[in-house]
C-alpha cells in the first residue's frame, strides 16, 4: 500500500486516530483470512469506497484501506466481529392499524412509497403473484438501485410484519426488516426496523449507513402516511443530468438549524433576505435559491444560506451573507411537489452522481425555486437542484 501521507485530513501520521498500515506478515494473513469473501464483494466495495474518499481528499484513500486491511486482520485472528447496526423510524397515521397493515403488507403498493424507487422510477420491479402473504417477494433490480429482494416471513394483522432482505448489489449480505403497528390515538403508530451486519470492509461505514438508511426510512414513512391519508404523493424526481449553470450571485441569511426544521428556518431566513434587500432597492426578481454549505450528518444539521439571486454588480449590505458561483457544470435534478418531499429529490441527485463517479466541487450544492409556494399548489411546486462539479 506504501506509507502512509505525513498529514491528511489535518491529523498527523502519529495521531492515534489514524490506523497503523498492516505489515508484510500481516498482510499475508489477510489474503487467507478474505478467500472467504466474494471477491465481487471486495472488489466493488473496495472499489467504492476508495472512490468516495478520494472525492472527499485525495490524501485520505489509503488510510481508509489500510483501516479494512487492519479490520479484516483483526477479524482472522478473532479480535473483532462483524459490524452490526440497528436503524428504526417510526411516523403516526391517521388510520386504523389494520389499514396500515393491509397496506404495507401488500408489495403491490411498495413502488407507490418506496424512498428508493424516486431515484429510478424505471428499475424492474417483480412482485409474486401473491402480493400479500407469507412466502410472498418483492425483487427490484437497477441502476442506481442495485440488485436485491425482500420476503415476507411473519404476517400478523394489524401488528407485525417480519421480512427477510436479501441484497446482492453493490454487495451481498442479509438484514432483517420489521413493521410494528401499535395504537396511536385514532390512528397508528408505524415503527420501520432494519437490523443486519455490514461485510467486515464496510465497518467504517457503519455510523454513516444507519443515518443514511434512517434518512431513507423517514422519506418513505412520509410517503407512505401521504399515500394512506390522502390516496396521492406529491412527489416526481427528474434526473436532468449534467448542464452548465452560472455566473451565480447571491444574497441572503446564513443559519444552522436540525433537518426537522428546516421548513419553519428558511422561511424566516427568506422574510429577513427580502426586508433587508428592499430596504436597500435591490433587486430580487432574478431568482430564489438556497445553498448548503455542510451537513453534518452526526448531529443531522444544515449549515445553509437562503435568499436571492442579486446583479452581480450590486453593492449589498453588510449583514447578509454572500455566495457566488462562476461559470460551471452542475448534475441537475428536477423535483416537482411538496418541498416535504425535496429529500426524494437530492437522493436521486447523490445516488446518480455516486453511479456516474460525477467528481463534486466544495462551492456548495444549492437548489433553486422555480415558482411561488404562495400562488402555486404543493403538486406543482417546481424546485431545482444543482450538485455542482469539478
């Protein structure tokens, strides 16, 4: 592998946190300790991970192998196990637990509410004719999708639903996935489990999969109550692909809030954008956006500025915040419907771009507000989102 750089990430070669290279002697245990493994496995994870740290740090691939070569070592010689996650999201509904569980229970109705399938509406979907019972299959196989199938392994009406998840791309490996319904009220609680273990190359990964996989599960518990509530979901994702966009000017309110926020943040942030800039007489007709400066993924926060785009020759007031683009390429992705709905939207546009190895830029991904939500229905509401690119 070589050494090690003398500094990445800003941590120093001697920082405990970074994990010693594997030896020669150890390496060869290694080799042994993986005949084991599907290659395929290896090579595709191996493959992505490397790709998604050198997106993030070109300096940082090797530490992050080195770590999977060390894990794996460790696993051989019994000092560690496979890393194992637990992720559960749970949504009230208003209907009886009987309804949700005739409606979750059918895999008839999984392509209507599935937070996966917004990404690649097109992916072939095969359901056992029996839709509905014990034995019954869901398999999907796509793209941006990957390859796997789920079963029904225990119906109990009104209360349980326990599934088997069977992933075969990018990775094989096995989770199994529950429904609890309980009473909530006049409605239902719904709780959304998925336990399982990651392949021993992925244990680094483990804190992120289960934020990523709780952000999945929130977006199709959302969908989900939309669809038993009301009979629709204001939601449909168009991946636009990769176009040119600026020069960007913008000015607005920079604020921190948590993802259940962010709704109620921006709009404060926007009525304070709009005063302060009339204050002055500059114009603001030339387009609303937000942009994301950082997410954090542990806390669930956004860093993010909201406003308007300005002239670029305009002289703007000290107490809103600036953010500019030049001339560039950005993947673009479509959303139209509820802005509850936008996270459906920039799921698409990462899964896409990790699919097509799209290199992103540190000027910040944006979204842009194609009409007004004040004169506009949800259904219609057209927002764009831009991830832009080296």
């Amino acid at each position: 592998m070589g050494q090690l750089p003398a500094k990445s990430n800003g941590l120093s070669r001697g920082d405990a946190r970074n994990v010693p290279v594997l030896n020669e002697s150890e390496k060869a245990d290694w080799l042994t300790a993986a005949a084991s493994d599907s290659a395929e496995n290896v090579a595709t994870c191996l493959g992505e991970l490397i790709h998604i740290a050198w997106l993030e740090n070109p300096n940082s691939w090797t530490i992050l192998v080195n770590r999977c070569l060390r894990y794996k070592f460790l696993s051989s010689k019994g000092k560690s196990t496979m890393p194992r996650y637990h992720v559960q999201r749970s949504i009230e509904i208003n209907a009886s637990p009987q309804k949700v569980f005739e409606v979750v229970s059918d895999f008839g109705t999984w392509t209507t509410w599935s937070p996966w399938l917004c990404a690649e509406p097109d992916a072939n979907v095969t359901v056992t004719d029996d839709a509905a019972s014990i034995g019954s299959v869901y398999s999907w196989e796509g793209e941006l999708v990957g390859q796997g199938e789920i079963e029904h392994q225990t119906l109990t009406p009104g209360k349980l639903i326990e599934d088997e998840i069977r992933f075969v791309k990018p990775f094989r490996s096995r989770s199994e996935v529950c429904f609890e319904m309980e009473p909530a009220g006049d409605g239902t609680k719904l709780t959304w489990h998925m336990r399982g273990s990651l392949p021993w190359f992925l244990f680094w990964m483990r804190a992120q999969m289960e934020v990523f996989i709780g952000m999945d599960y929130e977006r199709g518990l959302r969908m989900l109550k939309e669809w038993i509530e009301s009979g629709q979901i204001l939601s449909k994702t168009n991946i636009r692909g990769v176009e040119s966009v600026g020069p960007l000017r913008m000015a607005g309110v920079r604020k921190k809030c948590s993802i259940s926020d962010v709704g109620s943040s921006m709009e404060g942030a926007f009525s304070q954008a709009k005063q302060i800039l009339s204050q002055h007489n500059i114009r603001m007709d030339e387009g609303v956006m937000s942009v994301y400066h950082h997410f954090d993924m542990k806390a669930k926060t956004f860093d993010y500025t909201s406003g308007f785009v300005v002239p670029q020759s305009a002289d703007l007031p000290a107490e809103l915040a600036t953010w500019s683009i030049p001339s560039a390429k950005a993947l673009c992705v479509e959303h139209t419907g509820s802005y509850d709905n936008l996270g459906n939207g920039w799921s698409a546009a990462h899964q896409y771009a990790r699919y097509k190895k799209l290199k992103q830029s540190k000027a910040g991904t944006f979204e842009v507000y194609r009409n007004d939500p004040d004169d506009t229905a949800a259904a219609d509401l057209v927002t764009e989102i831009y991830l832009p690119l080296k």
